[in-house]
C-alpha cells in the first residue's frame, strides 16, 4: 500500500511538473483596437522568460513560450495590455489577434486671438514706416521725399545714364548738355575712376602674394608692376582679375 502511495504521488508531480514546462508555439498578430490595423514594429514582453520580442513591420510575431506565461503587448502611441496564454488555448496553427487602445491625452484649451496679433503686427508696421519717413536721407533741396522732382531726371546731378539715341531728336538740349557740360564730363569721369577702383580693390595682396610667392619688398615691386600694367575690362570679376595677374605673373618673370 505504501508503494502505491508513493507511486501517485510521483506521477502527479511528474504530471505537474510537465504541464509547468509545456511551451507552446505562439503565432500573434498586433492590431489597432476598432479597425484591426496593423500596428508595425510592437513590443512584445514575457513576464516569465523575462524578454522582449519585436514584430515585424506588418505586426506579426512568432514566438515559443510557456503555456502558463504572461505577455504585455505594447507600442508607440497605445496602452500597454497584458494577455495570459493560459486564457488563449494556444493553437500552433492559428494566429491571435492582439488588439491595442490607441493612447489619448487631454489638454488645457488654449485661445489664439489672431486678430489681435494681426492688429499689434500692422501697429509696428505703421511706426516702422513712420520713423523711416522721419529719416534725413540728405536729399538735395530740390527733392522732397515722396514727390516727383520738378528737374527732368536726366539733367539732375544724380543721374549717370548715357542718353538714348533717340534723345537726339526728342531732347537735343539735354543730349548737348550731358556731352558739353563740364558737370557731366567731371562726373563720368569720376564713375570711371570710382569703377576703376573698386576692380582694383578685388586685386589684393593675399591674391598677388599666393600668386608670386613673394614678400616684403619683393611683393612691393610686384604690386608696382601690376598696377602699372594690368587692364580692367567692365565684364572682369575676382577670378578673371586673379588669372590677369597669373599672365601678369609669368611676364614679370621674363623681364627679370
């Protein structure tokens, strides 16, 4: 009898112990609660393995995993939910839905008043002009802000542009003026020095100095010779200048 008794109670705990170790093949997809939609790349949790398992992009997963653990399925911008296998009946050759909640959070009302920035927006405006009409541009007496002068355009001290052809035939007076007037001569004169000088300024010594290698006195005679021989066109730039300077280069060489 004694026997017997020890006989049952191995088998229970043999039975006991399989069904603790039993593991099951689980095949589960991660779905939107509502619509079923696939919810890519979830998160699923085993309490008892104590690891974390991804689905795939479509939310689908496979995993081998006790037939009495636990599982929390969770993802970005859903609540966690926690699913007990033992509750499932697991069948290796279904797959399980696992729906999810989609996470909401409420908010304090906020009140934009757009008429109201819209209003202190146009008030900046209005002073912003205000104050740029307030500005002393040192006009010539002759010229008020706003208004059209009373000189014609092309005779003012101001203006720089070579009379049309046509100016001949329709304004000779002014056509006479701008190439008989001393005024006019002396200020497209002074227009081609002032052009003159500012393509001369794109010649800097960096530029003579990477080009020739030289220093101190050296560099002085150098930029000497440059500013006496080389020629500006109205199209040049600093890279058609620094490839003036190159040939510029190369001459100052020979005539050594």
């Amino acid at each position: 009898m004694k026997k017997i008794c020890l006989l049952v109670v191995f088998l229970i705990c043999v039975c006991a112990l399989s069904a603790q170790t039993r593991q099951v093949w689980l095949h589960g997809k991660v779905v939107t609660q509502g619509d079923k939609r696939n919810i890519p790349l979830a998160q699923v949790a085993s309490f008892k393995k104590m690891n974390v398992f991804a689905a795939d992009s479509a939310g689908e997963f496979k995993v081998i995993l006790d037939a009495t653990d636990s599982i929390k399925v969770f993802a970005l911008g859903f609540e966690a939910r926690t699913f007990y296998l033992d509750s499932l009946h697991i069948d290796p050759d279904l797959m399980y839905l696992f729906p999810l909640k989609a996470a909401s959070y409420q908010i304090q009302q906020v009140d934009v008043n757009s008429n109201k920035h819209y209003m202190d927006y146009q008030d900046k405006l209005k002073m912003m002009r205000s104050k740029q009409m307030e500005m002393d541009l040192m006009l010539p007496a002759d010229i008020e802000l706003g208004r059209r002068p009373d000189v014609p355009v092309d005779i003012l001290p101001t203006y720089r542009k070579n009379p049309p052809v046509l100016a001949a035939f329709f304004q000779p007076a002014n056509v006479i003026y701008y190439y008989t007037s001393k005024t006019e001569k002396q200020k497209r004169k002074m227009m081609k020095l002032l052009k003159y000088e500012k393509q001369r300024q794109m010649m800097t010594i960096e530029m003579l100095s990477e080009v020739s290698g030289f220093k101190g006195t050296e560099l002085d005679e150098f930029i000497m010779y440059c500013n006496a021989h080389i020629k500006f066109s109205e199209m040049d730039t600093p890279l058609s200048i620094k490839y003036k300077v190159v040939d510029l280069f190369e001459e100052y060489k020979k005539d050594e």
